[in-house]
C-alpha cells in the first residue's frame, strides 16, 4: 500500500493559460508523484506539440546554446532517435523549413545514428568541427507521431486507450466530455472520427492517465493532458477506418478492369464470329456454284452422247 503525503496539485488547465507552476500550485494529500525525465540535448520548437517542430541540438552545456541541424546532416534513422528520446511516437515528416527559422542553421556534426540509440547524442557522428553555416530554408523539420494506442480490438482504430506519458503506456480515463478527447484520439492515431466512446469497467483498481476534457479543447495533445491517478474504468474507443475507403476503391477499380476486359473478349470473340460466319457463306456459296458448274458439264456431256454427229 503506498504511503498518502502532502504534494501540491497543479492542474495543466492552469499552466496552459501561462501561469508559472507555483501559481498553479494546490496543497492535496496523495499517495502519487510525478515523475519527468527532461531531454537537455534536443528539442523541437516551433511546432503545435512537443513533438513536432525544428529540431534544435545544444552545442554547449556551459553556455546553454541550441542550434538548428541542416537537412544534410540529418536522416530518418536520425528522426528516429530523435522521437524516441523526446517520448514521442515514430517520425511521420522529416522536412526542411516546416517550422520556419530565424536563421540559417548551423550545422554541429553529422548524425550517423544506427536508429536503436537512446538519445542522439549517443550516435555516431562526423569528424566536422561544426560552426559552419549551410542555406536558408534547409533546417530539419520534424513531427513525431503522439505516443497513443488503442488496444484490444479488431483493428488500429477500435480498443481501449492507452497514452504513453513519461516513458509509461497506460489506459485512459477521461474526466469531463470524452468525446471530444475520442475525436482528437482518433485524429492523433489518423482515424477519421469516433463512432462509439464509452467506459469499460475493470475488475480492479489500476493505474491510469485522468485526462480532462478541457485541457484539451485548449488545443493540448493528450499526452500533454494525463495525469497520474488510478481507476477501476478505462475508455474504449471505435473510430471509423480509413482502410474501407481504400478497399472500395480498390475493388471498384478492380471491376471496372474487369468489366473493360469482358467487353474486349466478346467484342474479339463476336468479330471472330462474324469472320466465321461470312467465310462459312463465302464458302456454301462457293460450293453451290461448283455444284451447278458441275451439272452443266454433265447436262453437255449428256447432249454430246445423244447426238454425236452434231447437228
């Protein structure tokens, strides 16, 4: 059983409207705290999340300098370290000047990153003594995908919903209208919108993310939105899936194919037809005029048997 102790409450409703964590601050009694893991190596700034943006690297722990890395410095194996340390999902776009810049980037190393490392810096870099200036418009942009899943069900867009919040999956209770945090679910999984949104009953208290309703109408993403808390229910979501679309047009295409060869077949098999059928007559008719060759010759043999002195 864990131990209940003061801790002060901040509620990121509050935070999100700019107030500083102290201001924020509410004395509760609890027996959760939190746990963050901050990256000091890089970050994304510029973007809609903490998990989108340009990539910036700091250069130097002394004098707290960031610097943005160019494209050709950078690869999706690279994106791929860089999402992981960040604890988002995987890189969906990689593209220079998505974000904007305020400069041109300076390029520190080139990130040689076999894609499994930890943090970037942990990669592999060139021998390049950086500071050196490559063109505007060619910094690394990068959006990770948010760390959500549904679970559980048939497809990627039906299950129950799990958040990845401080290098933790956990299943998501929501406090407040659930499906507004069900459509921004299915849209952070890129699943079109929520047909169906409701509690599952566990047989046992676990521990969940509590997200509320209204920090995410705010514009936050729903990892941004989870705190710790524990719960005998869980959201199951169904979110319509793309993929019928895709099949339908597929199929459709598929019989139109289909039907074009058909009608290729039996206009070749009905030409062949009408060939057949006028060589047949060209034919019949060929033997008729045989035939009545044939009889004249024999009616003349005939008359010459008959009088064979002539006339």
């Amino acid at each position: 059983m864990s131990l209940i102790r003061s801790v002060w409450r901040i509620w990121s409703d509050c935070v999100q409207s700019g107030s500083t964590l102290r201001e924020c601050a509410a004395s509760v009694s609890s027996s959760d705290i939190l746990d963050l893991t901050c990256s000091d190596s890089v970050r994304l700034v510029n973007g809609t999340s903490l998990c989108s943006g340009r990539l910036e690297v700091k250069t130097n722990q002394s004098t707290q300098r960031w610097s943005s890395v160019c494209e050709a410095d950078f690869d999706q194996q690279d994106a791929e370290v860089v999402c992981r340390e960040l604890g988002c999902g995987a890189p969906s776009v990689l593209q220079g000047a998505l974000y904007g810049e305020v400069e041109a980037p300076i390029r520190t190393k080139e990130f040689q990153c076999g894609g499994h490392e930890s943090a970037l810096l942990d990669c592999r870099n060139s021998a390049s003594d950086g500071n050196v200036t490559c063109s505007p418009g060619k910094a690394v942009g990068l959006t990770c995908s948010e760390p959500v899943r549904l679970v559980g069900g048939l497809t990627r867009c039906t299950g129950s919903l799990e958040v990845k919040h401080q290098g933790d999956w956990r299943p998501v209770i929501v406090s407040g209208w659930t499906v507004k945090v069900a459509a921004v679910a299915c849209r952070e999984l890129g699943c079109p919108s929520p047909v169906s949104v409701g509690p599952r009953k566990e047989s046992s208290v676990r521990s969940v993310w509590m997200i509320s309703s209204d920090c995410v109408e705010s514009g936050s993403t729903l990892r941004e939105c989870a705190e710790s808390d524990s719960y005998s229910s869980i959201l199951n979501i169904i979110c319509s899936d793309p993929r019928p679309f895709i099949i339908r047009a597929v199929v459709l295409l598929l019989t139109l194919l289909l039907v074009n060869a058909a009608f290729y077949f039996y206009y070749k098999a009905s030409r062949r037809q009408q060939t057949d059928t006028q060589e047949g007559i060209e034919l019949h008719d060929y033997n008729l005029g045989k035939r009545k060759e044939l009889r004249e010759q024999s009616s003349t043999s005939k008359e010459l048997i008959s009088h064979p002195g002539g006339f």
